[in-house]
C-alpha cells in the first residue's frame, strides 16, 4: 500500500465516524479550541493591517481572497466567515484531498456562500491562485515524503499573492523530542508520531520568499497543554493506576489554569508568515 493510500484510509474513517464534527481530525478539543482561536486572531490582524492606512501595499482595502487547504469537514471556515461579513464580504475558498470529507466540506459551506474544491498540495494545478491569506492546519505532514512536504510548501507559497498571509499549524520533530523527554522523567514511554503523519524538522519553512510575521502567532501556542495532557495527566495516572480519558476535567482545569504557553513540549506548532515582494533592480 502506498502511503497515499494509508492516509486516505485514515482520513475515510475519520470522516465516517466524525462527520461535521469539530473532534474531525482533531479529538483534543482543547487543542481544536486554541488552533481555532489562533487562527482567527491572526487572520483578524491581517485584516486590520490590510486596512491600515500605513499599509503600503497594493489594493489597501479590497475584499480578501482566503482559503482553507486540507480544510477537512469545513468547520474552521465555517468559523471564520461568519466574523468576518462586515463591513466587507471577503471570499473563502475550501481545499480538500479527502472526497469524503470534501463530501461533508460541501455540505456545510455552500449554504455560507463558500466554494469547497478538490486540491493536492503537491499538484500546483489543483490550488487556487491569488490568494491574500492562506491557512494550512495539519495537512502537510499527511505527506509521508520529505520531498513530496518540500514541493507542497512551495506550491503554497506560489498560491499566494506577494504581501499575503501563510498561517501553518504542523507537527515538528523537535517538539515531539522535546515532550518525549519530559514523559521520560516519569518513567513515560515516547509517543510516536501518528502512522499518518511525518513530522517537520526544524527549519522546514526556512524560505527566501516568507518572513516570520513578527509574534502574531506563537510557535509553542499549545506547550502548556501539551505538558498537562501528554506528561501531567499521563504520571498522575500511571501514580493513581487510572485509565486515560480524552477531554478530562483534570486536563481541562490545568490546561485553563496554565494559560500562558512555557516551553516547547508541544508537537504541533504555529507559524504566521508575510509573502514577500519580488526585489526589483530600479
């Protein structure tokens, strides 16, 4: 089987048993609640930079042009279109690889105006073109390739008009390392990478064309949570013999209590990027 196949079958599954929900691809909700924050504040920063009168790039004000890639069921444009309506009506576009949660996509953003497309990130052809804001939110470490993640990311980049927006939320190897070896303490096996997934090493969006766009979006946004869930969590219940449980109070009170992001114990991590001009010899 190839590792295309392996991930459609998970991603069939997933919509099967998931459906419109938001626990689709992500059953921490915790973790979905924050992602989800995270990018709807960053895509409200742009908005008002985009407007701001010292902006000095092309079409100050227009309507945006912004998309989903690997927008799995919809539900994280289905939050953003409704915050964003007025005072102008920006244009979403959903991509997704899996047909059957292209399926379930379809179903909840057509009645919101949005159009929900087939894309492979590693076929530039299939993307969309033009846009102002991009986000891409697990989707390329579902390419099991080092060199098929490479190509993808620049697929994306081009996808992407000079001065927009790319924000990613993807799993790095060092963050993983990093929480592995906290659990280590605790006498913790490591986690491995889900059999989906491969992650980024670090560096990985090292690119000419992207600037990190300031502190817009913390990379270790999720640490805290991921120490409470992952080490916490899992050395309470090994101490008290106590089965796991997803979305427990335990975790949900600590995680709410340690709000602030400390470390870099967690895999996933955020990243906001602008694209930048092309230079110019004047």
């Amino acid at each position: 089987m190839s590792y295309e196949q392996a991930v459609v079958a998970h991603y069939d599954k997933v919509a099967e048993v998931y459906g419109d929900s938001p626990s689709s691809t992500m059953e921490d909700l915790i973790i979905r609640e924050k992602e989800t924050k995270e990018i709807t504040d960053v895509v409200a920063r742009y908005i008002a930079h985009r407007r701001c009168e010292y902006y000095d790039g092309p079409d100050r004000k227009h309507n945006l042009r912004i998309a989903d890639i690997g927008c799995g069921n919809g539900y994280t444009l289905s939050v953003l279109e409704p915050m964003f309506r007025d005072p102008t009506k920006h244009e979403y576009i959903g991509g997704e690889f899996n047909d059957k949660l292209l399926a379930i996509a379809k179903q909840r953003l057509n009645p919101l105006g949005i159009q929900a497309q087939k894309v492979d990130i590693r076929d530039k052809a299939t993307l969309p073109k033009e846009l102002d804001v991009l986000i891409c939110q697990r989707v390329l470490i579902n390419l099991l390739d080092i060199n098929d993640q490479q190509k993808a990311l620049i697929n994306l980049i081009d996808a992407v008009k000079p001065g927009g927006l790319l924000v990613f939320i993807e799993v790095m190897q060092s963050g993983l390392d990093n929480l592995n070896a906290a659990r280590a303490e605790f006498d913790l096996p490591p986690i491995p990478p889900a059999h989906h997934n491969l992650p980024l090493p670090d560096g990985f969006f090292n690119h000419p064309a992207l600037t990190e766009w300031g502190k817009r979006l913390p990379r270790n946004f999720l640490s805290s949570h991921y120490f409470v869930s992952r080490v916490f969590d899992a050395a309470m219940r090994k101490a008290t013999k106590t089965d796991f449980v997803r979305n427990s109070h335990f975790v949900k009170f600590f995680s709410g209590c340690l709000e602030k992001p400390v470390g870099d114990y967690a895999p996933l991590q955020g990243f906001a990027f602008l694209k930048q001009y092309e230079k110019r010899n004047w």
